[in-house]
C-alpha cells in the first residue's frame, strides 16, 4: 500500500498545483478538487482506512458528472477523462476484496456503474454524427457535365469545370459494397533520404481511352494499361533533390487533345525510359509540371518530349522572377488547358523570406510554348507577356491549387492564396491586398480581371484558398444560374454567379477581433457565406489529452493564449 499510496500523493499534488495555475489562468476548478481527493486517499491509504475508498467513490461519481456537463455522452472526452481513475480503482478494489470486504461495497457499484457509462457511448449515435441522405434523384436532366467521353477522365476534376461527376451509372450506392480489388501497381518512387517532410503522392489519374496517366513526387509520368494495370512506359523528370523546397508532390498531369476530335491512338509499351527517346513533333500532348520549375509536354502514345514546345520538350518556369531562390518556386498542381493555351501557376514557400519569386499565373501556347499573357497580383492590370529584361512582382500572392475553366464565357477560375511572409501584412501592396486569399477570374483571352471575390481580408492566418472551384448550374429563384462553388480552409463554402463574381447565397461581414504585431493591423470584419460548416469557437473542454494529466497541462497551455476565435491576430505578450 505504500507504493499505491505514494503514487496516489504524486498524482494528487500534480492536478492540486496544476489545476491551482489552472484556476489562475480564469479556469476550471475540478483539477484543485480532484487533487485534494488524491491526496486525502493517499493520506488514508498510508493508515489503511477505508475512507479512502469511499472518497474515491466520491470522486469517480464527480467526475463522471463533471465530464458529461462539459463534453456529454461522447466515448473519447469520456474515456480520457474516466480512464486513468477506473484503473487506479482496480487496486483499491483489490486490496478491499482480499483485506477489507466492507471496503469494497460502496467502491465496486460505484466503479462498475461509472465505467458503464463511460463505455456506453460506443453503443450510440456519437453526438458529433450529422446524420443526412445525398438525393440519388437527377436535379438537372441536361446539367453540363463538359465534353469528355463517358468512359474517360480527361482533366483533374475530370474536365475543367471541376464537378469530379462521372456519368457512368453501374457502380451504385447498392453495390459499392461488392467491389473487389482487380489490380494494383507499385510506382517504385520512394521517399528518400535527402527528400523534404512533406513528400506525399497526391495525384488523380487521368483515364484516356484504355490508358492512366498518373504522377508521382519526384515527376515521374507512368502510363498504365487500365484493364491490367500493367505499366506501358514511365518518363522520369530526373528531378534533383532540394533541401528547401516544402512540398515534393504532384498532383497530376495535364490533357490536350489531339486536333480536329481525332481519336488519341492507343499507348504504346516500352522497354526503355521514355525520357530516353528522341523529341518528336506532338499532336495530342501531356504537361507535367515539375518541383523544379519546369514545364514538360510529352507524347501520351509513348511519353516522348515534344519538339515543338518550347524548348525541346521543356519550359524553364523561373524565367523573370525577381529572386530565383532554388527550391522556392514550384508548381504541383496540373496546369490548365483551355482554349489554345497552357495556363501555369505555382507555389511560392510560405514564411521562407520576404523576398521571393513570384506568384505570377501564365499563358503559354499550347503547341509552341510562347508566353500570350500574364496575371500578377502585384500588378493586376498588366497582362502583356512581359519583356525580357523585366521582372514580375516580388513574393505576391499565388495560386497553389488547381484552377477552372468556362469556355463559353471564356474565363479562367484561380484560388488565390496570399503573399509571403503569410503571417505578416506589413509588406503588402493594395493590389496584393485585393487578390489574397480570393477566387479570381481571368479572361481567357487576354488575362485581364474580370471579377474577384476576397473570402480572408487581410489574411494573418494563411488561410490560401485551397481547392478547385467547382463549376455547374444551379436552379434559383430567379432562374438558372452560372454558378461557381468554393471551399474555404475555415468551413465556408462560397457559391457565386461564375459569370459576375455576385453572390448565389448570401456573404454577410462579421466583426473580427482587433489588436496584432506592431506595424501591421487585423481587418475590421470578415466575411462568412451563408453556406457554412464553420466550427465552434474553441473552450478550454476542448483541449485534448490522452489522461486528466496531460489534459491539464493542455488547458493551460489554452488559457495562456490569446484566444477570441478563427480570427485571432498574431500578437507578443
């Protein structure tokens, strides 16, 4: 017993002097309480007094009853804070079974009643569920769904409107159950020594005809036999390690047809490296954009460069930036094609330096290469291809995600992210202001703003705009409308008018917490949609820990924050 009771003193002083900083901090006082029952246990346990079970009794009970005040009937918040004192019941029941029978017949009911309610979650609806049915029923009968074949997925949300929807009817929600694994394949490209942390594969596949395109971290291009999963060739971009780059990533490849709707032809299967053959003259082509700030255009038939595209097969994507730092500019996402151009943005290191390449978008020709126009948010209102002894607009903001398209209002959909260093707002332009953390859209044509819609105002939280718009038509009031649908990193889903940049469902401004770092300022408000899934402010119950211990340590950590929501500014102190 003086071991049990030892530990009993240890565990009691803990949440005593931790939950007294607790109190200090404006916080709970169960902690102070339940120490001051650890410790009257172990003082009781050294004399062998039952007492101590009845105490512990006492607490098991107040702690089950202050645990559902603060979490409710929900198994993790339960059994973290349960846990730990059920089992350190288990020797005291022990010792009152085979020492002290009477001990044992308050503390046993108690014990087995209050871990019966812990557990009994596991037997329910979890209270954070949000139960809902998708309507299987067809809203739209001639909804634009875009022009790719049935059978194929020809862009990264399968065409550039971004709906990720695949016609094809004979996987249903009551057979998806049956499905079996029919192939499966292994790269080979591994995550090695020298690579960054974040070196993730992240790619959607590309389905044309019986073939996958997929890319891999280092960029490599693998086309497979779709029916066999057997691999036909692999172009390796021979992508060299670095140090500073934050992501080694691809996200996927892009398409452009061959002309005149001719049929692609079928993919050939190769027993050497497909970067080893001799450039050709390509019809239908790949682009694969490469961590290393390339742009490559490749043969979808057998993987070979295409001599027509820039450089050989190659587009060095570092050109006129103010700051060519190796490592800090890279795309990962697909390019877009539309129309006759091949549009790139890229990624630019968050928080590395204030002076950084640029977060230009640009398009390129989609057969030559040649630069037709470029938007940077550093200076908005010049798209003319820059002259080659110019520079675009240090570190502004970028588009890291994956953008859209609507050819027929010939405009082009990119999510906005915000200018480097993310956390601080001292160094921005106006212009920069405007377009951070935003959707814009560009004429296809020229490149020119045709409307933006800012969803952070003067971002301090680096709260990029992460995702590709989805573009379809939505029935409304007032009749169908062009719309555009957008989620944000903070639980708003914006749905807008693609044509105007209006709202489909309302944006209202909310008031933001103020006070930030000295030389910078937090925006007066900030927007929420209507549409939202944002969650709620965080309170110190919310604080995790695996045990009340490493819970109450969590909590003050909370408490000793400045805290007023999502919108919290950066601040000292």
């Amino acid at each position: 017993m003086i071991i049990l009771s030892v530990l009993f003193l240890a565990i009691g002083l803990a949440l005593l002097l931790g939950g007294g900083w607790l109190v200090a901090l404006d916080g709970s006082f169960y902690y102070v309480a339940a120490g001051v029952a650890f410790i009257a246990v172990a003082l009781l346990l050294r004399k062998r007094n039952k007492i101590a079970n009845l105490i512990y009794a006492m607490l098991l009970v107040g702690t089950l009853i202050w645990s559902i005040m603060e979490s409710g009937l929900s198994w993790w918040p339960l059994a973290t804070r349960m846990g730990l004192f059920l089992v350190l019941a288990i020797p005291l029941l022990l010792f009152a079974f085979f020492k002290r029978p009477a001990g044992g017949r308050l503390l046993f009911p108690v014990w087995l009643a209050t871990a019966l309610v812990t557990i009994s979650p596991l037997f329910m609806t979890s209270p954070t569920t949000i139960e809902g049915q998708m309507t299987r029923s067809v809203s739209i009968p001639d909804a634009d769904i875009g022009d790719v074949a049935q059978g194929d997925w020809d862009a990264y949300g399968r065409s550039n409107l971004g709906q990720r929807f695949s016609p094809l009817a004979q996987i249903t929600p009551d057979n998806a159950d049956q499905l079996q694994v029919a192939w499966q394949y292994q790269t080979g490209d591994k995550k090695g020594p020298k690579d960054v942390g974040e070196t993730t594969y992240e790619a959607t596949p590309l389905k044309l005809g019986n073939a996958l395109y997929i890319c891999t971290p280092h960029n490599w291009i693998v086309a497979l036999d779709a029916d066999s999963g057997e691999e036909q060739w692999v172009y390796d971009a021979k992508v060299p390690a670095e140090s500073q780059r934050q992501h080694q990533t691809c996200r996927g490849v892009s398409y452009l047809p061959p002309s005149d709707n001719a049929k692609l032809p079928p993919v050939q299967k190769l027993t050497v490296p497909a970067q080893s053959l001799t450039s050709m003259q390509c019809d239908a082509q790949l682009f694969l954009p490469t961590s290393d700030a390339r742009l490559l255009a490749v043969d979808p038939t057998t993987g070979a460069r295409c001599a027509n595209f820039a450089d050989n097969g190659e587009l060095d994507l570092m050109h006129n930036m103010p700051f060519t730092q190796s490592g800090y500019y890279y795309s990962t996402s697909p390019p877009l094609v539309a129309g006759d151009v091949v549009i790139v943005a890229g990624s630019v290191n968050d928080n590395y330096a204030v002076n950084s390449p640029s977060g230009v978008i640009r398009a390129y020709d989609v057969k030559t290469g040649e630069l037709k126009w470029n938007w940077d948010s550093g200076y908005p209102d010049d798209t003319a291809p820059i002259g080659p002894d110019e520079t675009y607009a240090t570190s502004s903001p970028n588009s890291w995600s994956v953008a859209s398209a609507d050819e027929e209002l010939g405009l082009v959909y990119f999510p906005m992210g915000n200018r480097t260093p993310d956390q601080l707002g001292m160094y921005r332009s106006p212009a920069e202001e405007k377009y951070a953390t935003s959707v814009v859209a560009l004429s296809l044509e020229t490149g020119q703003v045709a409307w933006v819609q800012q969803f952070v105002h003067h971002d301090l939280w680096d709260m990029d705009t992460p995702a590709q718009p989805a573009l379809l038509d939505l029935d409304t009031p007032t009749g169908r409308q062009p719309a555009l649908v957008v989620p944000t990193k903070q639980g708003d889903v914006y749905v807008l008018n693609r044509k105007t940049g209006e709202p489909i469902f309302p944006i209202t401004e909310e008031p933001a917490p103020q006070g930030t770092i000295p030389g910078d300022y937090a925006a007066e408000t900030q927007p929420t949609s209507a549409l939202s899934f944002k969650p709620a402010k965080l309170t110190e119950a919310d604080m995790w820990g695996g045990t009340p211990l490493d819970q109450l340590m969590c909590r003050i950590q909370f408490k000793q924050l400045r805290y007023e929501g999502r919108y919290t500014p950066p601040s000292v102190g």
